[in-house]
C-alpha cells in the first residue's frame, strides 16, 4: 500500500495534555501551537517510520500462487476476514478464533435446514458475497434441539444484522419453540419495537422491550442485539442501548426447551414470519454488549463461546446455509510479522505436510483480498516510541533542534550532529519500528 494512500498523520497518537505534562506546561496559552507541534511530530515519525501508529481497518488485495502474502501495516491486531477467488467468484475462508488462536474442535457445527424458498442472495448484504432471503411466505431455517439454545441463568448474547422489508406487523427474528407455553423469542413487536421474551410453562420469566416503533427504517440493514449480563437484560440497536435495562433475578433462567431453533418463524400461527434480508446471525454463551458500542463493520469471529455462526456466503440462489462457529480455519496469521497463510489442517488441528510443501491460495491476479486491524490501540501505544515522539516535540516546541548543546541538570552537554533530521536517542529507538521493504 504506497505512502500516497496512507493516513499518516492524521490520527496524533499523543495527546494535548501529555505533551503538557512532559513539558511541565500548565497555562493553557499556547494550546494552539502546541496542538499544531504535536500534529506535525506525529506525521514525521509516522512518514519515518512509514506506518500509522494508532489501529485502524485496512484492506488490501494480492495476487494468488503463494503459501503466505504479508499485510502492509503492523502489527495485525487482527484479520476480519480473508476473500479467495476460486476462479468464478471470491469465496470467503473460515477464520481463526477472534484472539486469532485456532478453534476450539470440542463442539461441532449445527445442521442448518432451509425451508420454504429460503435461498442465498447476492444481490443484498451486510457483510461478505451475499446475504439470505426470507419472502414471508413459508420462508425459514431452522436447527435441531441441543443444549446449545439452553442459556440456564448464564449470560448470553443473540444479535444479527436484518433488513425488513415492512415494519408494518410483529415478526420473529430467532426462537425455540417448545409449544405455546414454552418457548424464547427474539422479535420486532409492532407494538413495542425490538423485544425478547422467555415463557416458562405458561409463565413469562424474562421480557425487555424497546417500548417505541420510530428509529426503524424499512430496506435498511439494523444490526439488533439481546445480550444479558449477569441479572443485566438489554436491547441494542445499531450499538445504541434501546428502551430500557431489565433486572432479573439471577436464579430466573431460561429453560432447557425441547423445541426447535426456529430462525425467520415463529413456532405459533403469529407472529408473522419474518420478511427481508439477514446477515451475521450469531449466538453466544457470553455477553458481547453490555454498553453502547461501535456497530459491527465486518463479519463476527467466531471463540469458544460462540455456539451458532451464519455468515450466509454462497453462491446467488443458493439453498444450503451452513454453520461455521466451529469450521477449521482456512487461514492463520501472525500478528508481528503480518504473515497471513493458507492453512489446510487435519481434523485434529495440524497442518499437512506434502512433498509440495504448504498449501497456496489460489494461483490468480488479485485472488487475495483481506481485511484486517493493525496498529496500536489507543492506550496500548509503546512507551519507548510515544517517549521518543515527546522529546521529539520538545525539541520542536523549544526550537532547539538546531542548537548544538544543552545543559540538563547542571550539566554542559554537546550534542552531536542530527541524522535524518532526528537527534541520534530518537532515531535509535524509531528505528526499531520502521518498515523498510
């Protein structure tokens, strides 16, 4: 990725007030200035160093024929999600676990049914090649009981991204139906927006409820969540929290139900099927949202306490959805080197070994497309190079860069020539973090 397509320096990874402190500066009269300095220091040490500091999303296209391709930013925080072209279309590969380790094997993926005219879309989506079509009319998928929809009175997390076609009528998203006094429910209400609800032997045990129908826009994807957290119980919309917070005991669980995983249908003649677009359907044993975030931008990772993955890739109308919480990975990374490699396995996890060495994506122009996260997270930028950048400032805010000598507690001090425009304590240590290819 050339320099000229780079951000750097647009995201200062010092702050006003640290520069403030390390300069012993408390009057707020040359704030200005010293905003301007740290702008400036920060775009040459990036420009130096030749990669942005703070983490930020990349994407990036390479030719196909080799085992590895390395990502032009570091380090790799992490890789969303890896695109190989098959020689029709890009497919796209099962990932490794969110923290980037291999997959958990001990669980096993579920069995997807698809009913009615349910099919795979290319047309519309998220996230990804395409996206899965319900049209309302006997359209659904559904999963065979298991102790995976039992969350008991341990946290959880359903969330998916759905795009209705009308928000005229009551519509179920995801539930396990046992009969009509038992069963959980993840569903728009027309009456009370976004709800889930929990009834247990006629009884209802859990319900949170948006309690409003404005801030929904037909044709337009909504991500929606349900997430409990301990006796916590919340609703969330597009990363904003919705209506409000449920308090349940912690001992109120949600039964072991015999039911089906039903998902666009509701086990009863009502609510109305569910009519649109969805993408990004998942379901957790943790909770993923327990405060407003940052909608999702990229396809989940799956970790050991995924238990239902649908990322609904595939080719334009087609009927098979598959489940990959706990599909081997396709691809591994490093996060140091920014090395991303095909990996074929074995069923128990390790990679095959041939006379023609390592497996290599496929050998076509551009075949490779990756996005990944890679920088330092606010917070977590290195204290030798955020140091280096501060005397780096100080040198600038002083004008003393010029100077041949200083005197520093006393002491009479020369300064030997700077190289590549830095004094020689801060080139040595921005050496250690620059890219040379």
């Amino acid at each position: 990725m050339a320099i000229t397509e780079s951000n750097l320096g647009k995201y200062p990874y010092v702050t006003l007030v640290e520069t403030k402190d390390y300069l012993s500066i408390n009057s707020t009269t040359h704030d200005g200035r010293l905003a301007n300095v740290i702008n400036y220091a920060c775009g040459v040490v990036e420009h130096y160093i030749e990669r942005e500091v703070l983490a930020n999303n990349y994407s990036e296209t390479f030719d196909g024929g080799y085992s590895s391709v390395f990502a032009s930013r570091l380090p790799l925080a992490n890789v969303h999600s890896v695109f190989e072209y098959n020689g029709t279309r890009y497919e796209s590969l099962n990932p490794p676990a969110a923290d980037g380790l291999l997959v958990d094997q001990d669980s096993d993926n579920h069995t997807i049914t698809t009913n009615g005219d349910t099919h795979i879309t290319t047309r519309v989506k998220k996230f990804g090649q395409s996206s899965v079509y319900f049209d309302g009319n006997g359209d659904y998928l559904s999963a065979s009981n298991g102790d995976d929809w039992w969350f008991d009175t341990e946290d959880f997390t359903i969330d998916l991204q759905a795009r209705f076609s009308s928000f005229s009528a009551s519509q179920v998203l995801v539930e396990q139906y046992q009969d009509a006094n038992d069963f959980w429910q993840f569903r728009y209400n027309a009456v009370e927006g976004l709800q889930f609800r929990v009834v247990d032997a006629g009884t209802e045990v859990m319900n949170v409820a948006h309690a409003a129908t404005s801030g929904y826009t037909a044709n337009t994807f909504h991500h929606l969540a349900v997430s409990k957290s301990g006796t916590s119980l919340k609703l969330f919309r597009d990363g904003s929290q919705i209506g409000s917070t449920a308090t349940i005991a912690k001992t109120v669980d949600a039964p072991n139900f015999s039911g089906e995983l039903l998902i666009a249908k509701s086990g009863n003649t009502t609510p109305a099927h569910f009519t649109g677009y969805m993408d990004e359907l998942r379901i957790s044993k943790s909770a993923h949202y327990t405060d407003a975030f940052d909608t999702p931008e990229y396809q989940h990772l799956t970790d050991d306490e995924t238990k239902l993955l649908l990322h609904f890739e595939g080719a334009n109308a087609a009927v098979d959805v598959n489940d990959t919480h706990a599909s081997q990975e396709e691809f591994v990374f490093k996060k140091d080197t920014g090395e991303i490699s095909r990996n074929t396995g074995s069923g128990a996890g390790y990679q095959k070994l041939t006379l023609q060495g390592p497996k290599a994506f496929q050998n076509f122009p551009q075949a490779i497309r990756v996005n990944y996260r890679a920088g330092y997270e606010s917070g977590n930028v290195p204290q030798d190079l955020k140091l280096a950048t501060l005397d780096y400032i100080k040198l600038l805010h002083k004008e003393e860069q010029d100077r041949s000598g200083f005197a520093l507690a006393g002491e009479s001090v020369t300064r030997p020539a700077l190289a590549a425009n830095f004094p020689p304590h801060i080139k040595r240590v921005l050496d250690l973090y620059r890219i040379i290819e």
